[in-house]
C-alpha cells in the first residue's frame, strides 16, 4: 500500500462514522487539516458542525493543524476548537506528533482528517496515524496555496446553514 493511500476516503466530513473509529479502530482523538476540509469556500458548513460537535459529545479530542499561517480562528472558537497549530509544514510528521502530544494520545490513537494526499495523507501515515481523505475536488495532488490576508471585514466569518 502506497504511502499515499489513506485508510478512508468520502466525499464530506459528515460521512464518517465516528462510532466507527471510536469503537472499531479505537480512535481517541481527531486532527483535522483546515483549508478545504473544515473550510469551503470560506464558510464551515452545518453538516461539519454537528459532525465536529457530535465528536465531542461522544468523548473525542478534537484539533486543528493546518499548513496556512492564516486560518480563522473566529470560526474554531464557534466549534469549541482549541487546540490549533499553524504554519505546520505538513507532511513533516513532527507538527503532527507535537499535536498528539499537546491532545495526550498516541499517533495510533488519532485519525486525521484531510483533503491533501500529499501534505495530509502522506504526512499523517508517516506519523503513524489513521488517516481520513477528503475527496472534494478541492485541491489537487498538490496544494496551491492562495494568500488568504484579513478574513475580517468580508462577511465570512460563518457557519453556512
Ligand atoms: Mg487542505
């Protein structure tokens, strides 16, 4: 199996199980890549809210590493999310196994979620954890990274409903 290939795919966030990996794979906790997977096109949608808030509810730890120096922090503090790092230089694994550090678990126990084969499949295989592909049509093989800049002021501070 090629080092690119994640454990699952889906198309949405909402379309994994979390009772799943917290009772099949023994998944403690989940990390999740922000731009084009808990973000499009600027907004969290309702369906990832209440996948984010079921987590929680069902006893998961829950964080964000993204590769972007700019992510809304706005948005992940209306999700109750709190462990956040930036500027993370996916698919190094040492962001991620920093991450499962600061969350207390082992890589093995952490899924993480996102919709880049390289920065966040590659990086989260080597890092030992079960990772999760967004498919999305988002991005590519490889990110293209837009300069994102202020996100206040522009009206997407949101969760779409
Ligand atoms: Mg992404």
């Amino acid at each position: 199996m090629s080092r690119f290939t994640p454990k699952e795919t889906y198309r949405k966030i909402s379309d994994i199980s979390i009772d799943y990996l917290k009772n099949d794979v023994g998944i403690k906790g989940l990390i999740f890549d922000f731009d084009g997977t808990l973000q499009l096109k600027w907004k969290i949608s309702k369906s990832t809210f209440e996948f984010i808030k079921d987590a929680k509810d069902m006893g998961l730890k829950v964080s964000v590493v993204s590769n972007n120096i700019h992510i809304n922090e706005f948005l992940l503090r209306k999700m109750n999310i709190i462990s956040i790092k930036k500027f993370a230089l996916k698919p190094f694994k040492k962001p991620l196994l920093d991450m499962a550090k600061r969350m207390k678990l082992k890589p093995e126990q952490i899924a993480f979620v996102g919709n880049n084969r390289f920065t966040d499949i590659y990086g989260s295989n080597r890092a030992g954890m079960y990772s999760i592909y967004i498919q999305n049509n988002i991005n590519g093989f490889f990110h293209k990274r837009k300069t994102q800049g202020s996100l206040e002021g522009k009206g997407i501070n949101k969760i779409d409903d």
